[in-house]
C-alpha cells in the first residue's frame, strides 16, 4: 500500500505511452511502449529538450544504410543506454512530454498554492 500524499496520478496518456505522477511532482514517471523512466520535474524538462531537438530527417538519412529497424536514435548519458525510434514514435512521445509538462507545471503550481503557509 502507498502512502499517504505519495499516490501516482495519470497526468497524460497517448496510445503507447503515459505519464504518472505523485501530488507534489516529485517524481513523475514516462512509460512508452517498452521504456520505463523515472524524473523530477527538472530531468523532465531536459528529456523534453532532448527529445524536441532531435533533427529526425538526419538521424534518419544518416542512418539508412544502417541494419536497424529504428533509424532515430538517443543516447542517455552517462548510463551508455541507447534509445531507438521510428519518426511517428518520436511525434508521439514528443506530444506526450510536452502535454505532460504543461499539465504538471500546472498542478505543481496548484499544489504548492494549496500548500502555502498561512500565516
């Protein structure tokens, strides 16, 4: 059983992937397809970053003579993990951080609103 405050909410969902989050957005969790990643929300901002900067037409001409059925890769440093895509998973996971960041800036601000001291 969870504790208290400590419960995961679905913030945004799309087909093959979505993200959870506890109350405070302390920890937010992506899942897509296979992958299983954990944040706070600043590690969430630098995925998204990451994931929006990805130039997908020359990953995929670099690496079309390649033997891979994904021709977009990222690499998560310093872990040596390699993340593999086709361009439609890319748009997808890009319009899922993205929606999922608007929502949890929102309710982060919602939170911390309702949590201000009264003095």
């Amino acid at each position: 059983m969870e504790k208290q405050g400590k419960k995961k909410t679905t913030i945004y969902k799309t087909d093959n992937g979505c993200v959870l989050s506890d109350a405070g957005c302390t920890v937010i969790q992506l899942e897509f397809g296979n992958l299983f990643l954990r944040f706070d929300l600043k590690g969430l901002e630098s995925f998204k970053e990451c994931i929006d900067a990805l130039d997908l037409e020359r990953y995929e001409i670099a690496n079309e003579q390649k033997p891979y059925h994904r021709k977009i890769f990222v690499a998560l440093q310093p872990t040596g993990v390699t993340m593999a895509f086709h361009r439609e998973e890319v748009m997808e996971l890009r319009k899922l951080v993205s929606s999922a960041k608007a929502i949890l800036m929102l309710k982060k601000l919602s939170h911390e609103a309702v949590n201000y001291p009264k003095n």
